[in-house]
C-alpha cells in the first residue's frame, strides 16, 4: 500500500495555484491581524480552522498558507520586507515574501517523528533528546525580529524564552517559570534589552550580557494580559498598554470587570485608565474587554475589542453593546469607533443592530441583527489610523482610525451576489448540483447555512428564508429531487460540527438540539419545514432520496443525530422513527443508499451521558445495514474493539463493494470533555482504527486498505474513471488511487489540514470540488503527485 502520513516541506506554489476555492468568502472567526513594517497593504490574518491568508494587495486577494496544525502568530521582518515568521508546533520562515517556507526550529534533521492525534488531528512532532525542542504540547506564542542587532531572533512557547543571534542557525532557551505573552524592543529606549511579558511578571533580556533580570507588575493589575507597545509618533517615547479582570467578581463571562493600564516608561510604573468610556463609568458596570493593540510607531493610537458593554435604559433594563474603542492620545479619552448590539447580547437572537458605520458585504444582511462576538484588532505599525477588527464572521479594515470600516473579505456583485476575496473561513460538507440547470450550486455549510450559485460557482447567495432560527445554524446535506424541476430538501442544526465530539458533552445537548428537515419548491431560494412525526427538535445530518420512489411519493430517508433514523414515503409530508435494530446509541450521522436498495448508516461516538450526568463512560459508533427499507437494521462488525466511522461511498459498478472511512484514536478528553477526566483521575488515549475500510460482500466482512493512523473522513468513488477513488482527510492531504484502493497518491498542491469529501463535478467529470473543515470548497483538477 502506497499511502504515508503528510510531512512538510518548503514548496513554491504557483501563483494561479492549482485549485480554486469557492464560495461567499469570510463567514468564520478570524485572528491575529498583523501588518508588514514596509507597507500596509501586506498584511496576515489567521483563522480558526488552521489556514493563513496572506495579502499584499490591502484585502483584495489572499495566498492561503496552511501550516499543519495552523498558525498561532506572526513576525514581519522590520528591516527585510521579504522575510515574515509563522509559529506553529514549530518556527517557520520565508525569504521570499511568502511564497516558500522553511522549518528553522527545530531543524529537520532533529525531527524523529510526526503525527496527528486526537480528534481534531493535532500536529504534533517528537525530537532527539539534544534538541531544545519544548517536550510539552506547546505552540509557538509569541514571535520577534530585532530591529537593530542584525540576526538576532526571539520567540516563546509557554514558559520558555528562546534566542538566536545567527538567524536561526542555533539557539539558546531559557525556562522562566511564567507563561510568556508578548515580546518588545525598539531602536531607542529598549535598543539594548528585550522586554518579555507575563501575566505577574515583566523580564527584561539583556542583548549583550545575556542576563535576565525581574520586574514585578503591580498586584491591582495583576494578572495582567493582551500586551502591546510602541513609539510615539515621531518620538522615542515609549507607550505601553496591557489589560486586567478582576476576577474576584463573578461574571457569566468569557472576560469581565475589565481595566486598561498603560506605562510610559517601559513597564516601570503603571496607571489605570479612568476615561469614563473605557470604564463604562457611567453605570459603574466595567466592561468586558478581550484584547488591546496599539500602532508600533504611531502608539498614541490604540484600539481595544469589547464583547459586553453595558447600558441602562430609562426602564432600568440592561442592554449590551460590542466592537471597538480607539485612543488617539495614548489612553487619555476612549471613543467608540464600531458599536453595534443594543439587544440582549444572546447569541442568535434579532434583537441587536449592526455598527452603522460599517461597509460590510453579505454578512450584515445575515447576521448583523444579532450578537456578534468581535475577537482581535491589528494596527499598522507605521499608522494608527489603519487598522483590521476580526469578528465570528468578518474581518473588516479601517483607513481612516475607524471613522469606516470596510469589508475585505467578500465582493459585491452588481447582481447582489458575492464572490470570495480568497479569505474562506467556513466548513462545508458537500457541493449538490440541480439536475435541470448545470449552472445551479449550492454548498451546505456550518454556521452560514446554505449558499447557492447560478453561475457555476463564480457568485454566491445565502439562501435561509424559511428556516427556524433555531435551525438555521448548519445546513448538513441537500438533495435535489431527480424527478421535479425545483424540488429540494434539505436537513438542518442548531448544533454544528457533528460528528465531533465537543458538541455533545453536555448532558442535556439531545433535549437542547433543535433541526429537521426542509423543503423548497423554488430551486432553494425559500424553504419550509416538514417535520411531521419528527419534531422540530431534530438536528438532522444526512438525508437520502430514493430515486426509484414515485415522483411526488418519494422515499426519504434522514439521520437525526439524537433520536436516530427517520423515513418518510409521502414526500416528506410525514416522518417515522426506524430504529429497530439499533443500539442504544442513536447518534445518527450519515446514510448511504446502494443501487440495490441497502441502506447503511454510520453512527458517532458519544458520550453516555449516564442518569443524566456527565461522566467518563461513552458509547463506541457503530455501522448499520438494512435490507428492507430502514425497517430493521443489522449491526456489520468491522474490527474488533472501538470505532468511529464517518462516511461511507458505494461501489457505482458493484452495490456490495463498499468503502468506510474511520476516524484514528482521539482521546477520552475530546469526547467527553477535560472536565470529566480530572475528575475520573485523567485521560486516555481511546484507540481507534483509522483509515478505510473495504467489503466486497455488501457488508458481512471488512478489510483494511488505508493508513489506520490517517483520520479519514470520507470515500468518494468517481463514476466516470472506473477504479478511481478520493479520500480526504484531517491529516493535511488528500488521495488518489486507480486500482480501487490498492495504492494511494496525493493530490497535488491540495494541503489543507482539516479535509471533508472530494465530490466528483458531475459537469466537468475532469474535475472534482473538496469541501473542508474551514476553508469552503476547492475545485480543481484532481491531479497527483
């Protein structure tokens, strides 16, 4: 078998790339903005589904880097414009203004192994015992070039501060016993020393001597946390700014009772800021302030994101707001530069406004009535009126100190249809196509529901008319009916992600869930619910149309992830339960129909959830068949001891060959929560076989033919190239074969870390589109390596 876990390299990938990524753009939480010293319109963000995106062309258009395990910071070289430092797992740079990387910590050569583990497939690598390498699964937090001593590098994990002064080529770590938040040094006050942060300490490095000496930050400020610092414009004056909760205060909160600090003379004393907008001074209610960051050489200016913000209306009710404040005169006054809300700030509820000074593309319209958590803002080193916000949906950019914002993720079409600027931060489960118009798609998406296209994917539109609120979430799967121009169903959640295991640790998530089913009659544009004998607290995951059912009688069949298995034989109008023949657990994630009339189900790991607690005990997934129409089910034996199966494809030349991608081991931990663990006396590794999984007799006997240690998540059988299968996993890569999994190639240039399904393009047979966790669809050619 030729199949290998995905290592990395540094290569230079085409400027027009192989693939395509499609859809509206945006529509995930974006971090960690950072802007070149030699121009703003070079800058990175990063999302949270491990991909990078690099412009410079201000927002027009983005190069997607993927790091696996993805990025957790950014370094922009001050003196050489073409060099920029991504930490991950480990230390990378670029000599060429992105287009390569290369590892620099630890070197190759100290690597002795890398794997994927958990249920997120976490990159992880293991070293020689000479090398520095940090043993504890720690990423890179914090990175920093020195502006004025040629060669000279630094950067964090965790505890530990490491230093090179020959550029990489060797460094030296020292333990300092606190978690280190952020690194500065300048060319003028702090030429010779490094300043490290921490949440109760300030160390200071000193470049020459190497000696490391203490600093204790104030105890009302401390802990302390979200670190920036600068010049005054113009100046060598420095400013530096940090935030602190008072956690002595309960807070229903992420962040709460928030204050800002700031200090003129590099750490040595420390003032609070008591501007009454920054205090929310006028009900006494602090604010909830997540992070702060200021202009490296312009730092009178400073903007801070806020996620609670409380007011009091003359009725005595409290409203919250969220967004942005701005100083301009190094923390004097604070002002208001995006505020939106005014509602009850619950997430999903129409009861909030948009900031109205905000350019936005298509996700105003969708979710600018609602809470939106903004995360991170990132200010132009050389001037503090440019800056970029992140939010759950958008990065926007102000060039004028936040008088406007404007979008720089998503395109307006003429039409009012948006195009992609390159920054696709959403997950996907599948491309359906219209059997009546080959220019008609339409993608099922996590958090942004469903977006059609009626130009062969060039422009998209969201499409949730119709949908409960409480639904409208995650669109799981579309079918379009073969037989009725305009007919199509689709299943829907409240709750995203499935199959992964955070989303049902709590012991109440089955009673909570809320989906079903929906029907349109014109093309998607508008959908109603038909959940008759289900109920509208479905969340459903997968829905199957039986093409051989009377047009306008037509068989369903639907995965309902906490009740089971649905059908219906009246066209949807009406749903039964069909779990007769299957265990206790009823997480029913995916159906598979064969042209012979089986029908197979694969069913999640989950938790027990035993007298309605949370503990450690869970139930294994398992796989089903039926052979008569969902009536009963049988449960197939695949390997021994625990399983976690995913997709499933069917041969389309032979309905009893059958391929089933498995999830690899995760640990107890991810599927029911570091909670329960501590608890339990600690986590363990539940080991799984991963991989794909083949038999040739409709079922009864199963071989391995893949990598158990590849998170699998889907098989797709190409129709038109007889032999030819895809898989596409959470391992960094997806495959290839033409000898019906006997051996396996990667597909060239595709190197996103949290893969989906390849799906064949049924109008271009050449081609095939991979949906991912994160970075909507890809379509390209499905070339090899």
């Amino acid at each position: 078998m030729n199949c290998k876990p995905a290592t990395q390299k540094a290569v230079a990938l085409p400027e027009s790339g192989t693939w395509q990524r499609i859809g509206p753009g945006g529509g995930g939480s974006t971090f960690i903005p950072r802007f070149s010293y030699h121009t703003p319109d070079m800058f990175m963000v990063r999302c949270d589904m491990t991909g990078s995106y690099l412009t410079k062309d201000g927002g027009n258009s983005y190069q997607l880097i993927n790091i696996a395990g993805g990025t957790s910071c950014y370094a922009f070289d001050p003196v050489d414009s073409n060099s920029i430092y991504l930490g991950s797992a480990v230390l990378h740079r670029s000599a060429d203004g992105g287009k390569s990387w290369t590892q620099i910590f630890p070197k190759k050569s100290e690597v002795t192994s890398e794997i994927y583990i958990g249920d997120h497939a976490e990159y992880e690598i293991t070293t020689e015992n000479t090398s520095l390498y940090v043993k504890e699964p720690e990423k890179i937090s914090t990175i920093r070039v020195d502006p004025s001593k040629s060669g000279s590098l630094y950067f964090s994990m965790g505890n530990y501060f490491f230093y090179s002064t020959n550029a990489g080529d060797s460094w030296s770590k020292e333990n300092l016993g606190y978690h280190i938040d952020y690194l500065y040094t300048n060319t003028g006050a702090a030429k010779n020393d490094l300043y490290i942060f921490t949440q109760e300490k300030v160390f200071i490095f000193n470049k020459d001597s190497k000696r490391i000496t203490a600093r204790e930050i104030p105890v009302s400020m401390s802990p302390a946390y979200s670190f920036t610092a600068g010049t005054l414009k113009n100046s060598s004056a420095t400013m530096l700014y940090a935030l602190h909760h008072d956690f002595k205060k309960q807070n229903p909160w992420d962040f709460g009772h928030s204050e800002v600090w700031s200090s003129k003379d590099l750490g040595l004393t420390w003032e609070k800021n008591n501007d009454t907008v920054i205090t929310n001074g006028y009900l006494g209610i602090s604010p909830s302030l997540s992070m702060i960051n200021c202009s490296e050489f312009d730092a009178a200016n400073a903007y801070v994101v806020t996620n609670r913000y409380q007011e009091k209306l003359l009725s005595d009710k409290l409203i919250d707001w969220y967004g942005a404040l701005k100083t301009s005169d190094a923390g004097k006054s604070w002002h208001w530069v995006w505020k939106g809300g005014g509602g009850s700030g619950q997430y999903g509820v129409q009861d909030a406004t948009d900031a109205p000074n905000l350019n936005d593309a298509w996700v105003h319209k969708a979710f600018g009535g609602e809470f939106i958590q903004l995360f991170d803002a990132g200010v132009s080193p050389r001037d503090g009126n440019i800056a970029i916000v992140t939010d759950w949906y958008r990065t926007m950019k102000t060039m004028d100190g936040g008088i406007t914002w404007q979008e720089i993720y998503s395109h307006m079409n003429p039409d009012t249809t948006y195009t992609s600027r390159g920054m696709d931060v959403t997950t996907t489960y599948g491309v359906h196509f219209d059997p009546y118009d080959s220019s008609h798609l339409a993608i099922s998406y996590t958090d942004i529901g469903y977006h059609h296209s009626y130009d062969g994917g060039k422009s998209w539109k969201r499409s949730a008319a119709g949908v409960p609120s409480d639904w409208v979430n995650t669109c799981y799967w579309v079918v379009f009916d073969p037989g009725v121009k305009n007919k199509v169903w689709s299943v829907w959640s409240g709750l995203h992600d499935f199959p992964r295991g955070k989303m049902t640790r709590n012991p109440q998530w089955k009673d909570k869930g809320r989906g079903g089913v929906c029907v349109s009659t014109d093309g998607g544009r508008t959908w109603k619910p038909t959940v008759e004998g289900m109920g509208m607290n479905s969340p459903a995951t997968s829905i199957v149309l039986d093409p051989k059912s009377a047009i306008s009688r037509r068989t369903l069949y639907a995965a309902v992830y906490n009740k089971g298995v649905f059908k219906s034989i009246d066209d949807g109008k009406t749903w039964q339960i069909k779990n007769k023949g299957i265990d206790s657990n009823t997480c029913a994630f995916e159906l598979t129909l064969a042209s012979n009339g089986n029908l197979y189900l694969t069913v999640s790991p989950t938790p027990a959830h035993k007298d309605g607690k949370k503990g450690p005990a869970f139930y294994s997934g398992a796989v089903y068949r039926s052979t008569d129409g969902a009536e009963t089910w049988t449960k197939l034996t695949i390997s021994k001891g625990l399983l976690f199966p995913n997709g499933m494809e069917i041969d389309p030349d032979d309905p009893k060959r059958i391929y089933l991608a498995c999830w690899a081991a995760i640990s107890l931990s991810d599927l029911v929560g570091g909670d329960v663990v501590r608890e339990a006396g600690g986590n363990k590794l539940l080991d799984m076989p991963g991989g794909i999984f083949l038999s040739v007799d409709g079922g009864d006997s199963w071989t391995s033919i893949f990598d158990q240690k590849q998170y699998v998540y889907d098989v797709t059988a190409d129709p038109h190239h007889p032999g030819r299968l895809y898989c596409n996993t959470y391992n960094k890569v997806a495959w290839r074969s033409d000898d019906r999994g006997k051996s396996w190639k990667k597909l060239r240039d595709y190197d996103f870390h949290w893969g989906h399904r390849v799906i064949v393009d049924q109008y271009n047979p050449e081609k095939v589109f991979i949906t991912t966790y994160g970075s909507s669809v890809w379509h390209g050619v499905p070339a090899t390596e």
